[in-house]
C-alpha cells in the first residue's frame, strides 16, 4: 500500500546506484519512459518527445508534483499570469510511494491510442475534435470545458485500461491530470534536484508508458529487495 513517509535519499542513492548497474527494466538504460509519451510519425518510424523517469534516482521528494502544480495553475495579479502556489494536490504528476522503499512519479502517458479521447461521447465538431482531443501540436490530451458533458466516461476508460491517471473535477465531472508538456518545456524536469525526470526527443519504449504504479514498483522491489510483491 502507498507510504506516506519520505525515503532515506541516501540509502535511495545507494540503491540506486545497484539498480543502475543492473539496468532498471527496459527503456534508456535506468531510465523507464513511463511519464509522457507523445507519438508524432516520422516515416516509417515512430518518434517522442517524452518525459522519462530514472526510478533509481527519485527520492519522493515530491519537488516535481510542486513544479508542475506552479506552472499549471498560474494566478492573475495586476493583470499579469505568475507561476501558483504549488500545491502538490492540483499537480499532474503523481509521486507513488510504496514500501519497501520504491518511489513512482506517473502522470498521463499520452498513450498512442488514447482511450480516453475514444470513450468521448461529443461528437467531433468541424474541427474534427471532440470535447477531449489531441493538441495539434504537442499531441497532449486537452478538454474543451465549453462541450464536456462531465460524463466521466474518459476517466473511467482511463481506470479501467491504464490505471486511472486520468481524473475527474469532483464538481464538474471534467477531466483533469492530463499532462501539458508545459508547452513543451516540462517543468517537472526542470525542477527535479536529482535528475529522475529528463526530457527526451526520439525513439522511447511505448510498452513502458501507462503502466500502473504497482506495476513498477513491484519490478523495482524485486530488482532491489527481492520482494516478489508490492505489500
């Protein structure tokens, strides 16, 4: 079950450091493509712009959830728009923490068939998008508040395939938690101290993305600890 408490950094670096060597399960090296994937075709291939977690190196601090929640829910003063709060409540990422000591920041994986975009009832209007589409040109998951039904069919679609990243406004019933990128910029990477979420441009392993947080957690105990199960 989910562990409130903070991890020990340096017996995390230490872990770390062992998991690394062994090559943490399948991605770039340590590195595990499970925060955002964004498809973009490219001949025959299929390329990403795509956040990344090292999970060797996340301590559950928590700083990204902080950083995502400034950018993402800026206020209005004196007619200017500034970074928020950061309240970690209203981030899109999500640091998961399990005993024993295993750390997994998840947010939308802009999964390449997007089932949440297919459980939209609205019918496309003549834009081609639905009340939940596909940004041009980040390819992220966007609402359109205007035509959403709040009929929570998308994050039930996303519960049920891909582990409910993907939330309901408890008021509305809009969807919200998808990633935004930052436009492109995303500053959960940016603000990580110790370098567990990078930015990268090119290939990543799809299979990787939208898995559940259980899911990795239990890779990474048993790679870790030996543990055949998250507790």
């Amino acid at each position: 079950m989910p562990f409130p408490g903070g991890p020990d950094p340096v017996r995390r670096r230490l872990l770390g450091g062992l998991a690394a060597a062994g090559g943490v399960l399948v991605g770039h090296g340590a590195l595990v493509g499970l925060v955002t994937f964004t498809p973009a075709a490219e001949g025959a291939g299929l390329l990403a712009l795509a956040v990344v977690a090292d999970l060797a190196r996340c301590t559950g601090c928590r700083t990204c959830e902080a950083a995502c929640s400034a950018s993402n829910q800026r206020v209005e003063i004196g007619g200017r728009f500034l970074p928020g709060l950061g309240d970690p409540h209203l981030a899109n990422i999500r640091v998961h923490s399990f005993l024993p000591e295993v750390d997994v920041p998840v947010t939308c994986a802009l999964c390449p068939d997007a089932p949440c975009v297919a459980a939209c009832p609205v019918p496309s209007d003549e834009r081609r998008r639905k009340a939940l589409y596909r940004h041009r040109r980040l390819h992220t998951v966007v609402n359109d508040p205007v035509r959403c039904l709040g009929c929570r069919a998308c994050a039930a679609a996303c519960a049920q395939q891909r582990g409910g990243i993907l939330r309901s406004d408890p008021a509305t019933g809009h969807p919200t938690g998808m990633c935004t990128l930052c436009g492109g910029e995303p500053q959960c990477a940016l603000a990580c101290p110790f370098g567990a979420l990078s930015l990268v441009r090119g290939a990543v392993e799809a299979g990787l993305a939208g898995r559940p947080p259980e899911e990795l957690a239990k890779a990474m105990m048993a790679r870790w600890y030996g543990a055949e199960e998250a507790p």
